[in-house]
C-alpha cells in the first residue's frame, strides 16, 4: 500500500462507519472508525518516506501495530499532537475519545449508540476532529 492507498481507505472507512450508525449498527461502525485513524496515521508515515530509502527494522516493525499512540510516535506526530492539544481544548477532548479505541473491539458485541457517535464527532469534526488534523500531515 502507498500513502493515496492509505488515504482513499481511510476516508472509505469513515463513509462505512456513518453508514454502519444510521442502521444502528454501532460496534462495527466503532471498529471501522478506529481504523480509518490508524489508515491516516499510516498515511502520514508513508510521506515521509524517500524513495529509495531503506527503513530501518525498528521502523518498519514500529508501523505494523494497531496501537495509536505507538503510530503517532513512529509518524513523528506524537509531541505534536500533545503540543496542539495545549492549545486547543476541543481537539483534546477528541482525542481523548479517540485514544481509547483498540483492535480489539472487533470482538466488541455491545458498543453502546453513544459511544459510536462520540468517536464518529472525534474523529470527523471538521474543525477539531482527530482525522482533520491528520490530514494537515498527509
């Protein structure tokens, strides 16, 4: 997968995932939504990318992991994020949401309506939400 591959799943995911919670469909809605996070992490990592660069191991290793925070390190993004969280309340509300998810919520059966449509605004808010401050990194 390339960085444009990253990007197109991601936006597909959160397309997938509003369309999971108007059917009510709440864990899967949940799920895809943390992984189209972990898509525009992945998208940011594959930017900074040279052609023709070797990764080192820990690199590469570091990028096959669902864990977000770990991502963000490995994209350069983590004390970033913090920094912008200082200066922006809402953005570290949504974070705050959004950092909870794991891969592991696929084997969720329960989340509950709310939940789902808590990490939906955390990520998607046009202003402050997580993927739209991404994005400024793709």
């Amino acid at each position: 997968m390339n960085r444009n591959d990253f990007q197109e799943v991601s936006k597909l995911r959160v397309h997938e995932a509003k369309q999971l919670i108007d059917r009510q469909c709440y864990p899967g809605a949940y799920y895809l939504l943390g992984y189209a996070v972990e898509c525009s992490i992945k998208s940011c990592i594959a930017k900074q990318t040279n052609k023709y660069d070797f990764p080192s191991k820990t690199v590469v290793q570091d990028c096959y992991t669902h864990d977000l925070k770990k991502l963000l390190q490995t994209a350069g993004l983590w004390q970033k994020l913090i920094d912008e969280m200082k200066l922006n309340q809402p953005l570290s509300d949504n974070w705050a949401v959004v950092k909870d998810w794991k891969e592991t919520s696929r084997y969720i059966s329960g989340v509950p309506e709310k939940q789902a449509h808590d990490l939906y605004s955390a990520c998607t808010s046009r202003k402050n939400g997580v993927l739209s401050w991404l994005k400024k990194f793709w």
